[in-house]
C-alpha cells in the first residue's frame, strides 16, 4: 500500500491512506497517468480511455499515458495502490482534491509529523 501524508505547520492535512475515491478538477487535453503499486481495479470518468472494468497490476497492466476528456476527473479504486501521476502545473489541482476528502481517524502514533517535517 502507498501512503501519503503532507504535514503543515505541525498538523496533516492530507489522508494517510489513499482516497478511494478521487474528485479531480483538470483541463481536458492534461495528460493522466496511472500505475499501479498492486493488484487493484477501478473506474473513471472525465478519461479518454475508461478504465472501468481493466484489472491493473504492477507486473501486467499498467495504465500509462492516457488524456483528461473533461474539466471533471472522477477517479475510484477498489482498494488502495494506485499510483496517479499528473502534470506538475495541476499540483494544486491534486492538492485541492485530497484537502477535500473527508477526515479519517488517524491511527496511533500517527498525530505528529516526522523529525524531518518539522
């Protein structure tokens, strides 16, 4: 499993499990990557190829290379592993999207950033 978390000023602001459901403001034409980190299945819309019903895998298929086809990206998984690269101009898009999920309990010993976050 990936995990990701960004610390702010001393408090996480983004989930330390990836969304299972991923809300995406983008400009049709961005190229949109996915790689998977395991075995995981999902659907999209707002893609120029759909993945709804692909079975990636990080030994099989991966989902390089596809194309934003509308402003709104939807993106949902199956189980975490998934791996989604955008252009670096959309960082705020990403960041935007993550800022809006709702909050998860955090797990124990997960309250303070690491040494070299702060």
């Amino acid at each position: 499993m990936l995990a990701v978390a960004v610390w702010s000023s001393g408090r996480r602001t983004w989930p330390s499990r990836p969304p299972p459901d991923l809300a995406l403001r983008l400009r049709p034409g961005d190229p949109l990557s996915l790689f998977p980190m395991a075995p995981v299945t999902g659907h999209s819309t707002g893609l120029e190829w759909p993945i709804t019903g692909l079975h990636f895998a990080p030994d099989g298929f991966i989902g390089t290379s596809n194309r934003v086809s509308a402003p709104d990206v939807r993106l949902t998984f199956d189980s975490p592993g998934m791996i989604v690269i955008l252009p670096r101009a959309r960082l705020k898009a990403a960041v935007t999207a993550l800022r809006a999920l709702p909050a998860r309990p955090r797990a124990p010993g997960h309250d303070a950033p690491p040494a070299h976050a702060k």
